[in-house]
C-alpha cells in the first residue's frame, strides 16, 4: 500500500517531470491538498495527474496543467490576481499560496458557495469568490497584475485585456472548445500587447452568462 507521504512524492515528481521547476510553485502545490477540491468517487485520484469530474459538468484541471499555468503566470507576492473559471477552486487555492490577494470567478452559484467553504476551512483568507460572467471580468477591483482563464474562448476577451495592468501578464486558452486549443501568454507594455504561444491545451468552453445551479 502507498502511503500519503509517498503519493505526495510520486506528486511532485510527475510535476517535475512534465516541467513544473519553479520552486515556489512547487511548495505552493505540495502545500495544498488537492484532495479536498475533488470529492466522492475520485478523491483517491487526487494525486493522479489527470483532470477529474466535479459539479455542474465540469472539471478540475490536470495538475501538470495547473502548474504550468502557474509558472507561465510569473506571481510576484504582492500582486493582485484575477481568475476566471473558479471550478473545484483548487487552482485559486494554488494562486493564493503566491499572490497577495486572489480574485476568483464562476459562472456557477454551486461552484462558488462549495469552494468558498472549503477557502474558509483551509483558513484562506485572501481569496474572494464571486458569481459572475467572467469574460468581463471583475470591472470594481480591476486592474490586476495577473489573470488567468481557465476556461477556453475564441480570442481574449477585451475586457480582461482592458483590466490588466501595464506590465501585467494574463494566461489563457484561446481556440474552439471542440478542438485543441493553445495555452497563450499575453504582456501589457506601455506600448501594447505581447502575445506568446506555449503549449497546446485542452479546456472547457468559456460560455456566456450565469449558469443554473
Ligand atoms: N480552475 C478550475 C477548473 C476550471 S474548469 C479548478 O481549479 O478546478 C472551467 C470553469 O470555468 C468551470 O467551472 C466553468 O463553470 C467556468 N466558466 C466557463 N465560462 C465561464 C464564464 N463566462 N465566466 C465564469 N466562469 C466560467
């Protein structure tokens, strides 16, 4: 039998090996259990590097993915972070880890209120969960110095390009939901946008309006 401390280091080795080398990262996921964001029958998975169902249709992201996105986002401890597509909210937990404060969107009311109680057990404080349509964003705390996307949309959304700071960096999946989709990363200069191409992705669709649950 595996025991946890073994399965946390089968863990960090697969992230290693599939290219998460930031340090800080590292601690961040080795910190946070993502056991508690999967529940039911796949919570023995947790420490699969594989996306798994939660509610509402939708998934937890694989692990290798989440700390690639991570990495590629370059959190600096006093930033300010928004995140689009809060799901199991394990991602945002990862977020809160490195960043002074962490915005989190969802398109779901169940989603947000089941991540917000699990926020507040971990004693998580500097994370705030919000209901909304996050394809523009969170317009009453922006600018942000980082937002990420976890969800995939056909191009950036021009209102979470307008909420990034000068200097500031957003991640996201852009390309058709039915297709592989590229993990782009977007820079603020004070001349303009710098995109970068870096990997391809597979993620659900960034879709239009609250959901029903
Ligand atoms: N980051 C998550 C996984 C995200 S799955 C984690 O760590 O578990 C993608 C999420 O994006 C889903 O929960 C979905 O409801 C949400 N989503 C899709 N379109 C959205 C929109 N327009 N606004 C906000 N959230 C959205």
């Amino acid at each position: 039998m595996t025991s946890d401390a073994e399965r946390k280091m089968q863990f960090l080795f697969a992230l290693r090996s599939k290219g998460v080398t930031d340090a800080r990262v590292l601690s961040a996921m080795e910190e946070v259990d993502r056991a508690r964001f999967v529940k039911g029958l796949f919570a023995d998975k947790a420490y699969e590097d594989m996306p798994l169902p939660i509610a509402c249709g939708q998934t937890i992201s694989q692990p290798s993915v989440v700390g690639l996105m991570t990495q590629a986002l370059e959190v600096h401890s006093r930033d300010k972070v928004l995140e689009i597509g809060t799901g199991s909210g394990y991602q945002a937990a990862i977020l809160s880890q490195l960043a002074r404060r962490v915005y989190t969107v969802d398109r779901f009311r169940r989603l947000i209120r089941e991540a917000t109680e699990i926020f507040d057990s971990l004693g998580l404080v500097n994370i705030t969960a919000v209901t909304a349509d996050g394809s523009y964003g969170l317009p009453e705390q922006a600018p942000f110095d980082r937002i990420l996307v976890t969800a995939a949309a056909e191009d950036p959304p021009g209102p979470l390009l307008a909420q990034l700071k000068i200097g500031g960096i957003m991640v996201l999946p852009v390309g058709q939901s039915d297709a592989v989709q590229s993990l782009i990363r977007v820079r603020r200069t004070g001349e303009g946008l710098d995109y970068e191409e870096l990997r391809p992705v597979r993620f659900v669709p960034l879709v239009e309006g609250l959901g029903q649950e």
